[in-house]
C-alpha cells in the first residue's frame, strides 16, 4: 500500500507501526518524527497548503488526513482521484478508534491493541480532588487558548490539571486581565514557540503567577506519539499534584 499522510503524528504513527518509506510515499514538510525514516519521504506541502500535483503523481492507493490540520477544500479536491480517510480526533477515544482503524486497514490489529494499551496506562492516573486551574496558550499577539473541545484539553484534564476556558470552544482569544484567575500558566512550545522571554515579559503582567514551558508535541500530537511522552506527562502530572 502506498499511503500520503498529512499530518505530522499521523506519519509518525505509521512509521510505529513498522511502515517502510516504500509504503509512506508522501508526507508534509512538519512531519519530523521519526528523523531518520522522514527524510527519504517525499515533501507534498504543508498542512494547509498541499501540493495538490505532487500528490497525484505519487499515485497513492490511501491518504490519510485529519479534519482539523488540514483545508476542506484541498482535502476534498484529493477525494475525487483518491481514497482519502479523514481522521478526526479531539478525545482520548477518538485516538484509540484512530488506533484501532489504523491497525484494520494495516492487517496488524494485535500491535494497534498494544499501542492502545500502553497509551491507557499513561493516562491511569489518580484525578486530583481540587484540580490546579491552568491556561494553556497557543499563540502570542493576541494571545489565544484552547477550549474544551481540543485534543490538548483532553490531555490536559487527564493528567490531573483543569483547563481555566473549558468553557470555551475551539481556540479562543483570551486577555491578560483572564488570566489572572490561573494558577498556573503553559506556554506551549508550538505553534507559537513560547520561549523563557515570554514568560518574562508575562510575568510583568501576572507577577504571582508561576508560569511553565510545555511541550507543545506531549498536549496536541496524537497517534502513538503519546508514547513517546509518557515520562513527560507523568512528570508534569506530579507537578499538578
């Protein structure tokens, strides 16, 4: 089978999965894990702006995208010459059915069972009785958020933190003056690189608060990258408790 991925952990997922670069054919230019199989993959564009032609001529029989990390319209065009599966993951249980489907149309079940299982076990942790409240930020100027409907809020909330706008949908824009009701701050590390400076020049602003540089990849990559970024999270969980 000769598949185009266009997602990141998606291609990083099907290189877990003991995929060769003979069968995934075509990937975007931020699928970086893993280094040394990625880069004997041919480069079909960025998430949101495909190369429609070069996609056509890797002649894939599957294309596996995702409905938040990529355009509808391109996605679409693609369907009309090829099987195109779109995933959709925001919880936890969607990425064990990604799993679970992607080890389906691979003949390797009892691997996706494997991964699936590994991955509930990061997340068996004791749920904390007074969750801190965090907010998490995504992006600086105007500084934006993430609401309850988001694959990092999943995570978040499963590693014992509670998210301060899971009122909120999507990725919201929030004021400093809103963020003066956290208890703790995450800069993520992407798609805004949030460095130590940031946090610097938000402490001005939030002087009580305390403030942390998180791993972008641990919060919004799903697939089998979770595994990568258990010690991580189990860390990070400790500090919440």
């Amino acid at each position: 089978m000769r598949i185009v991925s266009l997602v990141p952990s998606i291609t990083e997922t099907l290189f877990d999965f003991g995929l060769t670069a003979d069968e995934v054919v075509g990937r975007t230019k931020f699928c970086i894990h893993p280094a040394n199989l990625v880069k004997n993959v041919q480069i079909i564009g960025g998430t949101k702006n495909l190369n429609i032609e070069k996609i056509k001529s890797l002649n894939p029989d599957l294309i596996i995208a995702n409905k938040e990390e990529n355009e509808k319209l391109q996605v679409e065009e693609l369907m009309t010459d090829f099987k195109v599966w779109v995933t959709d993951i925001s919880t936890l249980e969607d990425n064990h059915q990604f799993i679970s489907e992607l080890g389906k149309h691979l003949d390797k079940k009892e691997l996706a069972q494997n991964f699936n299982e590994r991955i509930a076990h990061i997340f068996n942790i004791k749920t904390n009785p007074l969750p801190q409240k965090i907010a998490y930020l995504i992006w600086k100027n105007p500084y934006m958020t993430v609401g309850d409907d988001t694959f990092i809020n999943e995570v978040l909330e499963n590693i014992g933190g509670e998210n301060l706008f899971k009122d909120r949908k999507r990725y919201p824009e929030v004021t400093v003056e809103e963020l003066k009701n956290a208890d703790q701050v995450f800069l993520s590390s992407e798609p805004f690189p949030f460095q130590q400076k940031h946090i610097d020049e938000l402490q001005k602003e939030l002087p009580v608060k305390q403030m942390i540089l998180v791993d972008g990849e641990a919060f919004s990559w799903f697939g089998t990258h979770l595994l990568q970024v258990e010690d991580y999270l189990r860390e990070l969980s400790k500090k919440l408790a």
